[in-house]
C-alpha cells in the first residue's frame, strides 16, 4: 500500500489561518500589526522566491512586512547597522537574514549578522540565546524548519514518546533543531551525517526518519523500515535526464514534468520509499508550505512576547 500523504500545503493553510485571530489581539494590544523585516543581501534567484513568499504570506495575514535589500557588493558592516536599526525599531516585531549572504561578505558573515538579531526578535532561531533556550526546552524562538516539521508531526498525530527518531544532517537550521524537538516528545534520537557508518542500517531501525541533507532521492527504500513516518526537508533541482531518469520512471508525473520543464524539484527521499513507509511528506508540498507558514506564527509570537500577551 503506497505511503499516506502528509500534507503540509493543507497543514500550512489551516495554521496560517488560526493565527488571524492572535495577530488581531495584537493589533487590538499595541495598535498596529505584527511587524516582519526581512533582509535579502545580493542577488541570489531561490532567495529572491523564498523571500517574496515570506513576505506575501505575512502582508496577506494581517502583518506588516518589509524587506530590506542589500547590494551584492553590501560590507558586512553595512549589514550590522541595518539589523541594528532593525533592532531598535519598535514596530518590528521579526527579523529574518536570508542566507546565503553574499560571499564577499566573508566566511563568518552569517554568524556575525545572525549574533547582532535581538534574540528577541530573532524568528529564525539562529541565534545562540534562542538555541540554548531550545536546548534547555525553555520558551524559545525556533527555526521555522524543524518546527514545521514537528508540528506537522503533532497535528498528524505521529506517535513519538518511546520511538526511535533518526535525523540525517546535522546543520544548525535543521538537524540539529529537529533533533532537540524531537527529543522534547520523548523520541529517542539519533542524528546521522556524512561519516555515520552503515547509514541505512541506522535508518532502517527508525520510526520517523527525517532527512535533511541536500541530495535528491538519496533516501531509497532500503532506508526505511516498512510503516515508518518519513519527512523529506530537502528541496533539490534536478536538471539532468540522466539524474530525473534515475528517479522516476518513464510516464510517471515527475518525468513527464521534467521533459516539459527541463527540471524538476527533488526531496532527499527517493520516490520508491512511498510503497516502504507508512506515511511522507511530498516535495514539493510538504515541509517547504510548512516553513513559511513559521516565519508568520513566529512573527505573531515574537509580537505576544514582546508585548507581554502570550507568557
Ligand atoms: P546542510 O548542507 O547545512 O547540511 C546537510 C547535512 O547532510 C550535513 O549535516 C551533512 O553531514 C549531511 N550529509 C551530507 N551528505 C551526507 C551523506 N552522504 N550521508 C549522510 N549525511 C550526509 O543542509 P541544510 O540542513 O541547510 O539543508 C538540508 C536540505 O534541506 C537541503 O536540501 C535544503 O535545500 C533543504 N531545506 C529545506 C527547507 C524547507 O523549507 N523545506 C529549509 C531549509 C533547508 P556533515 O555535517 O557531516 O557534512
């Protein structure tokens, strides 16, 4: 029987929606919506898309939302002083550095710019304040991800108390995060990464497998024990035939998308792990809806928090 559909374009749109409430109560507390500052340095195409929805979704749910651009030229001290600004403006509840910043700006830059958020306006969860509250399961800003993964776990009602959780990828946005929400519902959990030894053997002991590592189709059904929950965090252009063909087969959807387009998007999970797990998420519908439906719900709860609303 072929793997249940979590669906988080449908997740992500019944969440939006039961915010509109609490962005009101906003409104009504300090009189003006919850604020969202983004900040897009240089010119990187997937970035310019995933800003534009952020912003799109925050403005059609009630909150004001702005971006801020920075040239591809922009000193990372000209980033400082904008996310200071930022900081100090009262009207800003969230700010949010898409990354990646541009090269230029050197190889600490990220962590130099995401240090400088206000932990309290910091709803990508980057920061080392909001990651230790984390860590310590204190309330906490979390990285818009792994917390719509989670939550997509909750409302699905994915069981996990006792449970075996593997996470491949181990980064500061997604594995490790995951891992530590994971841990607060009582999985237990194993994180894996480029050296882990026998990879599938590890996975195939997993519940819920979680991958998030930036390879299309890498997860294949020997990964997966039969009934497991699986989410796919990555999000992969394939633009070879050779790459879509080991993929998907001749007449199937993907493949027929891919001889029109010329590309196609790829989660990390293989597309024959479908008739192995119990459930997965789709790429693309799956995680990715999710992750922007977080920047708003951690937009709304930077602005209760602030406020005082929601302690
Ligand atoms: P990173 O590149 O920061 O991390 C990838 C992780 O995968 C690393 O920990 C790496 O291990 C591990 N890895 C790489 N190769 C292997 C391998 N052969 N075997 C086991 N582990 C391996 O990526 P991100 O965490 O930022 O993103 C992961 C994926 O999720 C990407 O496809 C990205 O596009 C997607 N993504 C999707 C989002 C969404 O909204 N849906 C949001 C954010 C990311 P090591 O540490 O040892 O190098």
């Amino acid at each position: 029987m072929p793997a249940r559909r979590l669906d988080g374009t449908a997740w992500a749109e019944r969440l939006r929606h039961k915010l509109e409430p609490r962005v009101a109560a906003v409104r009504r507390h300090a009189g003006r919506p919850p604020g969202l500052a983004v900040v897009l340095a240089g010119t990187h195409p997937p970035s310019e898309i995933y800003v534009r929805n952020k912003i799109a979704t925050a403005t059609a749910h009630g909150c004001h939302a702005v971006l801020h651009r920075l040239p591809e030229t922009a000193s990372v001290d000209e980033a400082l002083v904008l996310v200071r600004q930022l900081n100090a403006d009262d009207t800003i509840d969230g700010i949010l550095v898409q990354s990646p910043l541009p090269a230029g700006m050197g190889t600490d830059a990220e962590s130099r710019v995401f240090d400088a958020v206000d932990p309290s306006k910091d709803i990508d969860g980057f920061h080392p304040v909001n990651v230790g509250r984390l860590v310590q399961k204190r309330q906490a800003l979390v990285a818009c991800t792994p917390l719509g993964c989670a939550t997509l776990l909750d409302r699905e009602e994915i069981p996990l108390r006792g449970r075996h959780a593997v996470v491949i990828g181990r980064s500061d946005i997604v594995g490790k995060p995951m891992a530590m929400l994971l841990l607060h519902r009582n999985a237990t959990v194993t994180i894996c990464h480029s050296r882990t030894v026998d990879l599938p053997a590890i996975c195939r002991t997993a519940d819920v497998l979680v991958a998030a590592i930036g390879r299309p189709g890498f997860v294949t059904p020997d990964f997966v024990k039969p009934g497991a929950t699986v989410i796919d965090v990555g999000i992969n252009r394939v633009e070879t035939p050779e790459a879509a063909g080991a993929l998907f087969a001749p007449n199937t959807p993907k493949r027929t998308q891919f001889e029109a387009k010329g590309h196609v998007l790829v989660g990390d999970v293989h597309p024959d792990v479908a008739d192995v797990a119990g459930a997965l998420t789709p790429v693309p519908g799956g995680v990715g809806p999710l992750t922007i439906a977080m920047v708003l719900a951690n937009t709304v709860t930077a602005a209760e928090w602030r406020l005082g609303l929601h302690l």
